[in-house]
C-alpha cells in the first residue's frame, strides 16, 4: 500500500516510474517490486522527506541555554536573548526577589532576573504543551512568541525592594493626604487629589507596562522581523501588555454577569474570545494560577530552605483547554482534571500561605520593611537621581516612571550609598541603616494577633490601623496606675503617637476572601466540565495584625514599656473580640512559657453561684507578643 501510494503520487506529479517489473500488485497496468531500484529510492526519498524535521526560523530555535538551580537545563529561543541582553532587563539582577527577606533568611537572595527568565521558560513549555496537544486551538508562532516575552517582562518595572517601595510609596500618599485635609479640610483641590491618587495607587505593574513599551520600542525592527504585528488575527504588541496585566475586575464582573463572551472585544484587543484562554497563562485573572506563581514557589521555597514543592509540570502536563460554559455560549478556559483538586489546594495554595506566614510575613522581616520605609523616607528628602527634567526624589522618579531616573532605583543604588556614607545629605538614613540592619537594633513587637475568620467570629469588624493604635494609646494613658503593676520597680514611660507602627499580614490563597478553587472549572476523563458547589476543607484566608513600638536606640532595653503596651493591646484587641473571648496569649519566643492571660484591665467580676454555662462556639483570642 504504501508503494501504491507513493506510486500514484509520483504519477500525480508527472514523475517517470518503472513500468514494467516482474511481479507485485498492478496499479494501472504498472508491475511494482520493492527489489526495484526506482521504487527504493522513491521510497528512501518520502522517508527522508517525512521524517527530517520542517526547520525553523533562526529566532525560534531553542540554542540560548541557561543553567537552572529549579528547573535545571533551559532551552530558550533566540529572540529570548534579544531581550536578555538589554539595561532595562539586566537591572533586575540587581533587585532581590524578597527584598528585605534576606536580612532573615540568609540564602533569600536569588533576584527577579532569574525568576523571569524561569517564568518565560514556564510559559513557553505551557503554550507548547496546550499547541501540541490541542491542534484545534490554532496556536501561531506569534502567540508563543507573545506569551514568553510576557513571562520575560513580567517583573521589568519593580523598583528596589520589590512589592516593599510600594508600601513606602502607599505611606507618603497617607502622609499626603493627611497634610492635605489639615490644610484644605474635606475639600480637597482636584490637583491635589490626583496627585495624591498617584502615590496611593501605584503599583510595580504599571511601571512594566513603560519600560516593556520602551523595551518593544527599542527591539521594533527584530519583533517584527521575528512575525509580529497588528491585523486580523489580533495586536501582537497589546497582547504582550495586557497578558502582563489584564484588567482583571473587569473581567471577573463581565463573567459573573454572563457577558464576557459578548464584551470581549470592547474590553481586551490582543486577541480575539475564542483565545481567551491565552490570557491565563502568565499572570490568570480567573483563578491566580499562573506559570509566575509556578516558578517562584518553587524558587523562593528552594532559597528560603523550606522543604515543600509544588509539582507545576503535572499541572502543565495535564491541563487541557475547555469552554467556562458546556453551550457555546462559554468562553475556552484552561482546565485541570478533576481528580487534581486536592492537589491543588493541599499543594499549591496551602504552600502559598506557608510561605506567606514562614517567610514574606515572618515579624521580622515586618519589623525590617518598617525600618527599611523610614530609611526610604529620610533618602526621599534628598534629590538623588537624576532624570530627564535634572534631579529628583525617588518617589518622584517612581511616580512619574521617568524613563532615565527610573530603571536606577534599585536595592544596589540604594545599598550602595547607604554603606559608603559619602553623601552629608544622607548622613541620618546612613547611621538609621547602621543601626537597624547593620547592628541589629531593631523595634519590639508588643503584640502580633491572629483575627478571626468570620466562621469564628461572625461580628468581628476588621480594624483600622491608625484607629487601633490610637485605641491603644489611649488605655495605655488612661489605665497608667493598673499598668504600673507590670514591673512596678521601673518608671512609666509616656509613649508619643509617632513610636508606634500598626500593620496587617494577609494570608490567603491568592484572592483575599475567594477561594479560588471555585473559580478553577475542572474537567472530567471525557473533557467536559466538572462543577463543584463547595469546597469544605478550604481556608483561604487568614489576617494577622501586628503591634510595633518604635523608640530612640537608647531606650531599646525597656522591657516595662513593651510590656504595658502589650497588656494595653490585649485589651482593645479583646474589645473587638468580645467580651465573653477566650485568651489564647502566647509568647513570640519558644524558650518563654506560655500563660492563658495578662494583666486584666477589668474589675474583677462578682463572685455567683457556680452555674453550668450554655453550650456555644468557642470565641478565642489568639494574640502572640516578645512580651508575655
């Protein structure tokens, strides 16, 4: 058969063949043998030609290799490299991937370079698997090329200290708008209040969309050369940005409304609805689940030595794309099986919040971020950097993006003056970095409480930072005689309103409050999608609120202020609680006992008749503090 058919494809093509042969089948008065030397080589001839592979063009080939500590040899396309091998993205080898982190955890200094370039690779191997898998989905060269340059540039606009100079930014927008409000009251100009909006929504993604533009602007001709364009099938260059940062509210409310089908185009131009799926590849607005998440998991648990993994190439393996919806009215999604729902949970977003609450929230690492932002604001005084308009701040540089002062600010432009202490105009940041981070004096912590989930507590209000702490230093004014039978041998100490920090930790699975397993659409053996109404073993969210005193260096040995301020916190914290909790105090450090209460602020109840109480959910108040 397979003669005959190379036989006839050769009579197609007006190829002369033997036409006479001393025996086999007869195709159109023709003898065929397979001893004959014109049908070897024809044959030899289709075998070479079907099995040599189509070659690819020289940017696609995957010759830039790269050593891995996490996932080993890398094979990268050439047009990688075109990236690499530029200043915008180089910087980043100069910007720790946990910033502060390191100052706790030793081996934490592995940088967003690397994790980029692990993100890229991810991606590349997850639309590779989805293309070779799936031929139905039409996969171009041009949507792998987009997708792994979105996992490259992923990272481009973090600023030194990654997600921590947010915070400081965050810190100046309340500064701001304080000093806006005791100067104009509740009419704040319109000039103003933008202003201030910049610095109380700025975000490192906003910063990656500019320098990706810049870097895109620079690499135009090779992009293009390489395939990519606006037409029919979509904007390659907007499908780069918005697979970055995909207006993500936007799409959560078109779906739960029903509409994100019908409004796909007014809202994403990259491409078209029936890639959609596409855009959870790098950063996924459905579910979190994304190959960023995949690679630094599995990186910072590597660096920060905790032995827990997540298996992403199962996930990458095993995940097939579907509609949202079994009409056609849904939208293609990318679905894992439905027998890896546990997996998910129990391995992907439990490791998150170990992570989180381990390392990224660890309460020194907190008490660092803290010093680090005072620092940040004393350098903030300085016009340091300079840009295209001349010298800046660096909260201007970041706010405006400029393009010359920005992609300087990183954890080596900082370090580096702050260690030489060359400049007299730093010379307060320099001896506040020498005492904190280099001789260790750090804040005391009177008190990290662990809020309760609205299962436990379903009357629980969440409280404001700045209101708490000024709840805080009220008892602890009011109630001085009381708090003065905590080490009644030393004197009380007046506490100002500026030693005091307040912060939150968020502990969750990626989507505050949501649990993303129910947004995750699963499927079965059959490829259909696999609905679930609940998750009951789900715990996506938990918050802890901590409690920082901030005195002069000279009063860091005070163990009698923290103490008092700590018994002062307990007390309001058991406000929000309730007043029938129960106290669950334990001591920060593991080698100091642990003890059930504090010193109570309470008159002490009337002695009754001992009466068996009613049976009803246990209301705890779970509060750790350096002073118990």
């Amino acid at each position: 058969e397979i003669v005959r058919c190379f036989f006839l494809d050769a009579m197609a093509n007006g190829e002369s063949v033997v036409e006479h042969a001393p025996h086999g089948p007869d195709v159109n008065g023709a003898k065929l043998t397979l001893e004959d030397p014109a049908i070897k080589a024809l044959i030899e001839q289709e075998v070479q030609k079907r099995l040599k592979p189509k070659a690819k063009p020289q940017h696609l080939q995957e010759t830039f290799a790269l050593n891995c500590p996490v996932h080993g040899l890398m094979f990268l396309p050439q047009y990688v490299k075109w990236v690499i091998d530029t200043p915008d993205f180089q910087r980043m080898r100069h910007i720790k991937q946990l910033g502060v982190c390191a100052q706790v955890y030793p081996g934490a200094t592995h940088n967003r370079f690397f994790h980029s370039i692990g993100t890229a690779y991810l991606a590349m191997t997850f639309i590779q698997t989805l293309r070779h898998e799936q031929p139905q989905l039409e996969v171009t060269d041009r949507d792998e090329i987009c997708v792994v340059l979105a996992g490259l540039c992923h990272d481009l606009g973090h600023p030194c200290y990654s997600h921590m100079f947010e915070s400081f930014l965050r810190q100046l927008g309340r500064e701001k708008r304080k000093e806006a409000s005791a100067r104009h009251g509740e009419q704040i100009p319109p000039e103003v209040e933008q202003e201030i909006a910049k610095f109380e929504t700025w975000d490192h993604e906003k910063a990656s969309l500019v320098l990706v533009q810049k870097l895109m602007d620079d690499l135009r001709e090779k992009l293009v050369g390489a395939g990519l364009k606006a037409d029919g099938e979509g904007d390659d260059f907007a499908l780069i940005k918005e697979l970055i940062d995909p207006p993500k509210k936007t799409l959560r409310q078109l779906g739960k409304e029903g509409k994100l089908r019908s409004s796909w185009s007014t809202v994403m131009k990259g491409r078209p609805v029936e890639k959609a799926w596409i855009y959870e590849i790098v950063s996924n607005w459905r579910t979190g689940i994304d190959v960023d998440k995949f690679d630094y998991f599995r990186r910072d648990a590597q660096h920060l030595g905790i032995q827990r993994q997540w298996d992403h190439m199962r996930y990458i393996k095993s995940a097939r794309v579907i509609l949202d919806d079994n009409e056609e009215k849904g939208t293609p999604t990318i679905s894992p099986p439905e027998k890896d729902r546990d997996n998910i949970r129990e391995n992907l977003m439990e490791l998150r919040k170990t992570l989180h609450r381990t390392a990224y929230q660890h309460k020194t690492v907190k008490k660092l971020e803290q010093h680090m932002i005072d620092i940040l604001k004393l350098i903030d005084k300085v016009p340091l950097i300079t840009g295209t308009d001349g010298k800046m701040t660096i909260s201007e540089a970041a706010v405006k993006i400029d393009p010359i002062a920005y992609p300087k600010l990183t954890d080596i432009f900082v370090e580096s003056r702050l260690m030489d202490e060359e400049d007299d105009r730093l010379k307060d940041a320099c001896a506040e970095y020498k005492a904190r981070f280099l001789e260790r004096k750090l804040m005391r912590m009177p008190q990290m409480w662990t809020l309760p989930t609205a299962e436990e507590n379903s009357q629980f209000k969440m409280p404001e930072e700045d209101s708490y702490l000024d709840q805080v230093l009220e008892v602890y004014n009011t109630e001085e005689e009381k708090l003065k039978r905590i080490e009644p041998l030393q004197p009380f100490r007046p506490v100002p309103r500026e030693e005091l920090r307040c912060t939150t930790a968020e502990l969750n699975y990626g989507m505050g409050t949501s649990d993303p397993i129910m947004e995750i659409i699963f499927h079965d053996k059959q490829y259909q999608k696999k609905d679930y109404d609940n998750d009951p073993e789900a715990n996506p969210h938990r918050r802890k609120l901590f409690v920082f005193w901030n005195p002069p260096e000279k009063d860091l040995g005070d163990s009698a202020t923290p103490s008092r301020l700590c018994c002062a916190a307990l007390h309001v914290a058991q406000q929000y609680n309730g007043k029938d909790s129960e106290m669950d105090v334990t001591p920060a450090s593991p080698m100091k006992p642990k003890r059930t209460s504090g010193v109570s602020l309470d008159p002490p109840p009337a002695p009754t008749t001992p009466v068996a109480p009613p049976a009803k959910k246990r209301r705890v108040l779970n509060v750790q503090s350096s002073f118990m």
